[in-house]
C-alpha cells in the first residue's frame, strides 16, 4: 500500500444493504491514519466506542482533540469533513442523517430554509449515544427487519437535534392533546391490514395526513407506545393467535406477521411473551 492509499475501514456493521430510510449506520474499526477532507452530503454524526485522539486541520493548522468512549461529533451536510488524522484504531458508530429529515421536522415548527444544523466537534449526549447503541443493536439483531425501527429513530433523532443544535431551538413547538378517536382507528385498522408488509414511520402518519414528527408524538400521547412499539405489539398478537391454530409452520408465521428473519421474529416474541415461538405452541 503507497504512502498516498488510505488504510482500510473494517465495516463491522453497516445498514446500507438493509434497505434503512432516511438513517444509516455504520459500525467500523476507524484505523489509525490520515483521512482526506470529504463532502458527505448526509448530516453526519460520529460516536466514539472508545478512547482516541483526533487531529482536524482547520485553515492550515492542527486541532487537536481528546475523546472518550461515549463522547460525540456532529458535522453538518453543508460542510466538508475536515481532513482528519487518527493516533490510533478505535471502533466508532457513524450515523448519517438525510437533511430531508431534519428539514421535514422543521416543516412542522419554523421556515426550514432558517434551520441551520450547528457543528458540534466534541461533546457529550447520553440520548444520542443511547440511540446510536439501540440502532446498532436492532441492526446486529434484526436486519431488514430494522427498517421500520430505524425510521422512527430517524424522526426522534431530527427532532433532538433540532431542539439542541440548530441554530434556532426555541422556535420548536411542542404538540399537545393526541389523536382523535377517528385518527386512531384509522391506524389500527392500517396496521392490522397490513402486518405482513414493510410497516413505515411515513405509510403510517400518511393514513391520518400528519407528519411523521407530529404523528409520532400524538400517537404516543394517545396509546402510550410509539408506533414502532404498538406494530410490534400487534405482530406478536397476531403471531400467538396464528401458532395456537398449529395450521402454519413457524417460518410461515414469521413472514405472516411481517418479519423477515425468524431469528428476529424468535427475539422479539421472547422480548414479548418470556418464551419462544416453539415453546408457545408446543404449551397448547
């Protein structure tokens, strides 16, 4: 390899094979090497997993910085990637955010033309390092599975950083009251008609004409689940039913419910009802 050839990335994880919306993820061994300055074109935000330094070059000079495990950094879509040198390999979760997103949230509260998504080069944020954790999990676990998931968190995260790191938070509106009842029959009915398809975050809040952000918080006010959480419910509701009949295998019932791994269909059933598939059916 020449002095000029990067070193190779070892990608871990990665949700761009999985189909995910809006948000997409990468868990990767980060070597210890100079990287050149690149456009993104996503909002991009790094998690460390551990403990390294890094050396940015800003107008012709080195900036050096310090992370820990846990610590983060944010670097807007309408800015290049600084060049960058790493002291040493460290895993790292990078999360990249369409700023269709973020400008779809905006849509709901202010001008998105006004929104400006601020450059955080190090700082700590338990929520984001908790949804980047929690996003890298589903995506270990559940695959193409993971969209749905994925696309919801995509929401909360746009509206967190809308609130925290945007150059005009205070302009944000809270939503108040929930769905009417009409609204909420209107999805259930929705989700119970399409359990075996690929449920979305949009689909859904497109049936009551709300945005995703807006339909996300009232649905929640209204059940007390977020909309991933109830699909998921009735997946499973609908799963028991379907192995107490005993008329389709469990790879069937697993795609009948809209999963498309039956390893994950087996962790969510657990998750939900302390058993596995099998041993429901086999206790009737």
């Amino acid at each position: 390899m020449s002095n000029n050839e990067p070193a190779p990335h070892l990608h871990l994880l990665s949700s761009f094979e999985s189909g995910w919306n809006g948000l997409n993820l990468i868990y990767e061994l980060e070597p210890a090497d100079e990287m050149p300055e690149i456009d993104l074109e996503h909002h991009f935000i790094i998690i460390a997993q551990n403990n390294f330094r890094a050396s940015f070059m800003f107008d012709g000079s080195w900036q050096h910085i310090d992370y820990a495990s846990g610590d983060i950094a944010i670097v807007p879509a309408t800015q290049p990637f600084p060049r960058t040198l790493v002291d040493r390999e460290v895993p790292l979760i990078e999360l990249f955010l369409e700023p269709a997103m973020l400008d779809r949230a905006a849509f709901d509260s202010v001008n998105p033309d006004r929104i400006e998504l601020v450059p955080q080069l190090h700082i700590r944020d338990p929520l984001i390092q908790h949804m980047g954790l929690a996003l890298k999990e589903e995506l270990a676990t559940g695959g193409a599975d993971s969209r749905f998931y994925a696309e919801s968190m995509a929401t909360a995260l746009s509206v967190h950083l809308l609130r925290r790191y945007c150059s005009f938070p205070k302009q944000i509106k809270s939503c108040t009251g929930g769905l009417s009842n009409y609204q909420l029959r209107q999805v259930f009915e929705y989700i119970d008609a399409h359990l075996n398809e690929d449920l979305s975050l949009q689909k859904l809040s497109a049936a009551v004409q709300l945005s995703p952000h807006y339909f996300a918080t009232l649905f929640k006010r209204s059940t007390g689940f977020t909309p991933h959480q109830y699909a998921m419910k009735c997946r499973i509701d609908r799963a028991k039913q379907l192995l107490q009949q005993r008329d389709l295998t469990l790879v069937e019932i697993c795609y009948q419910v809209g999963f498309q791994n039956q390893s994950h269909f087996t962790r969510v059933f657990r998750q939900y009802v302390k058993t596995t598939p099998k041993a429901y059916r086999d206790a009737f």
